[in-house]
C-alpha cells in the first residue's frame, strides 16, 4: 500500500508525542541528542543506559556526603521524557542531567549506598541502534568508596567570565546590579502545575527586570546567567564581587512541601539565625544546589574575619534591610504577597560582605494560584516593573542620605 507524506508524517508525530521535550532542534544544532533512558539491575549491580544520536566522550566519576557519581560529557541535547530520574531502581535512587556550563553537560546520579564504578563506556550505534552511554555500579563500603574519590572538580563554572570589563568603557562607571536567575542546566530548580519549571520562570523574569532597569540609563545590569547554564554558589556571589556590584537580586520560584494554602511574594535577607521555621527550610533547601549539581563540598574556603570585614557586614546589612523593606513596599501594589513577606535565613548565595543583596522568592509553584500568575506575561510585566521602581527608590534614597546607620 503506498502511504502519503502526510500520513508518514502523522505517525512520527504520534509516536513522538509522549516526549514533552521532543521539539526538533535548528538544523545547525550538531550536539548528540538523549532520547531515552533506562535502569536495570538490582542492589548486587545496576546499570543506566541513555540512548544518544551519536558517540560522547565521558567521565565518570564519584562524589561522596551524599554519595553520588557524576558524569561529565560534552554539551548535550537532552530530550528524555518528563519523568526521567525521578525514579531509581537498585543501587539507584534518582539522577538529574542538564547543562553544566558552556560546551559541556552533566549527569549526576544519587546512590543509596557506597558503591564502585564498575564500567562507564558509550556504545557505538550500530545496525539500527542508537549510541548508549552505559553506567553499571556495583556495592562498595565507605571506606573503598572514600579512598577512590576522584580528583575534586573545582569551581565548574570558573570559565564564566561576567567581569566589569566586559562593559563598555562609558557604562564602566555606572552602579551594577547583578540580577541572579536560581538554578539553571543540571540544577532544575523546583517544578509546578502545567510544565512550570523554575529554572525558566526566574530567568525569563530576569531578563525581562534587566531591560526595564536598564532603560532609565542610569544603572547597569550584569546577569549570573542568561541561559540554562549552571552557576555554583560560590560562582554566583564572585560575580556580584568581582563587577563591584551595589546591589544583588536573587531570584527565585520554590515549592512547598506542605504549602497549606501558602503562597505570595516573600523578600529574604541574610541572617545566621533564620526569622521562622518556612524561611529556615528554604534555605538548606536552595543552599544545596551545588550538591545536586554534582559540586564536591568538601573543602569550601572559610570566611575572612577581622574588624574591617565585620564592619563591611554590618554596612551591608544596614543597606539591604534599608532595600528589602522598599521592594516589599512597591511589590505591595502590583503583585499578591506572602502573609509574612520580609524574612531570613542562611542563604549562602546572599553571603557577600560588601555586597547588599537579597532574595526575591516570586512565589511558590506548589500554589496552583502562584505558579498561574508567573507564568503570566501581564504578572511579570507588572511584578518587573515594581522591582525595577524599588531598585530606582533605593538608588536614590541611598545617595540622598548616604550610608545608613548599621544594624545589629
């Protein structure tokens, strides 16, 4: 029987349609493409296998507290169903992929136990079959898994460069505000009804504060990211510290584990003691984000101490309560709030001495109502407008009255 084209073509689009990320790439996109993925085995050996559209170098590698093993491949188009990694199985129990940086991507997989890296090869395709990317475990103890710890990666996003002078010389001289997008490549962030992904939300609504802050001519604006990259923690704050930024705004768009109606706006400060027992969860919870990235923690540098250093902190502190209290004021009138919508907490990524910064959480995703409204285009526009007033009020407050008096 001869089918027409379109016949053909319905059937392929039938047979793709389960994959919500199966959306054709630009025909000059050359990177290997993840179709599917799989976990077999038990607890004595379990292997993952991805399917990919042509061979990748890889390496493997272990991570421990918590145990994890890491793979690093060039940059990948991931396109596995929406539910991947969720589920383990065996010595498995969840894995995440996404970009890592720039050219390069990662697959980082959570272990139940110490275990050995018994194989991690990639298959050639070959009659009709896709490469594969095969990653088989086998039970190990603390002790082996520890004395076979691969060398430590460093900063993996060391090769970002958002430095001040990367601006032209006539904006060199502008106040900077660094506007930081949460999560982002292998670090998803949390997700919500309707395909919300918080990595998308905070970034789209970053962008969007960039330009209306911009506008004014008055301030520049530098972006931790501005595409589904990774940024470590750590990465992040350099790039508020090494731009000499006057303000940082870190944004975010959590989940609730038991949200009970909760949702709105909520602006966080830094605190070593965090206001309430929400604030204090979110914190661990957003601070782990190097963790899920496959980031090894184990030797992450102290803090300088000294007069001056607390002194910077305590100025800090004055100039970043004096704007938290002004972004709660002008978000009062374009965006629903939290019941309680100025708190703090121990976030790492709020941790410049010398930098005023906060974050801005625009919502939850558990909230049905709240992840409805940031997936608005008439929400974001209204709730970056209000950003962007509060960013100018606080701008000119602070050159009007100088430094304000520290708070203890």
């Amino acid at each position: 029987m001869i089918r027409s084209p379109l016949f053909a073509f319905l059937i392929l689009a039938a047979l793709v349609a389960p994959c919500r990320f199966a959306l054709a790439e630009p025909a000059t996109d050359a990177r290997p493409v993840a179709t599917d993925a799989r976990i077999a085995g038990d607890e004595q050996r379990t292997r993952l296998v991805i399917d990919l559209s042509a061979s990748a170098a890889i390496k493997a590698f272990t991570l421990a507290d918590p145990y994890r093993v890491v793979i690093d491949l060039p940059e990948i188009a991931f396109r596995l169903p929406e539910t991947a990694g969720r589920e383990g199985r065996g010595l498995i129990s969840a894995y995440r992929f996404g970009l890592l940086a720039p050219g390069r991507s990662r697959i980082v997989v959570d272990v139940k136990r110490p275990v050995a890296i018994d194989k991690a090869f990639v298959l050639d395709a070959v009659a009709g079959q896709p490469a594969r990317l095969v990653l088989d475990l086998t039970p190990s103890d603390r002790k082996t898994f520890l004395q076979s710890l691969s060398a430590r990666e460093g900063d993996p996003t060391g090769a970002v460069d958002k430095t001040a002078s990367a601006a032209p010389p006539e904006e060199r001289d502008l106040p900077v505000v660094v506007i930081d997008p949460g999560h982002g490549g292998v670090d998803p962030g949390a997700a919500g009804p309707a395909g919300a992904s918080e990595k998308d939300i905070v970034l789209a609504f970053a962008k969007r504060l960039k330009e209306k802050i911009e506008a004014g001519g008055a301030r520049r604006v530098v972006l931790t990211r501005d595409d589904d990259t990774f940024i470590s923690l750590p990465g992040r704050v350099k790039v508020a510290r090494e731009n000499g930024a006057s303000l940082m705004i870190s944004i975010h768009a959590d989940t609730l584990a038991d949200p009970f109606g909760v949702r709105g706006a909520t602006i966080y400060t830094l605190s070593e003691r965090a206001s309430d027992k929400e604030a204090e969860r979110l914190a661990e919870k957003e601070n782990r984000a190097d963790l899920i990235a496959g980031v090894d923690l184990s030797e992450e540098p102290e803090e300088v101490a000294g007069i001056l250093f607390d002194l910077a902190r305590r100025e800090t502190k004055a100039f970043t309560t004096q704007f938290a209290r002004g972004l709660v004021k002008e978000l009062k009138e374009a965006a629903k709030l939290n019941k309680n919508p100025l708190r703090s907490a121990g976030f790492r990524v709020l941790k410049a001495p010398d930098v005023p910064s906060v974050l801005l959480e625009l919502g939850y995703l558990s909230s049905p109502e709240d992840a409805k409204l940031m997936m608005s285009d008439k929400w974001r526009e209204q709730a970056t407008g209000a950003v962007a007033e509060a960013v100018e009020r606080y701008f000119d407050t602070r050159i009007a009255q100088g430094t304000p008096r520290p708070v203890n």
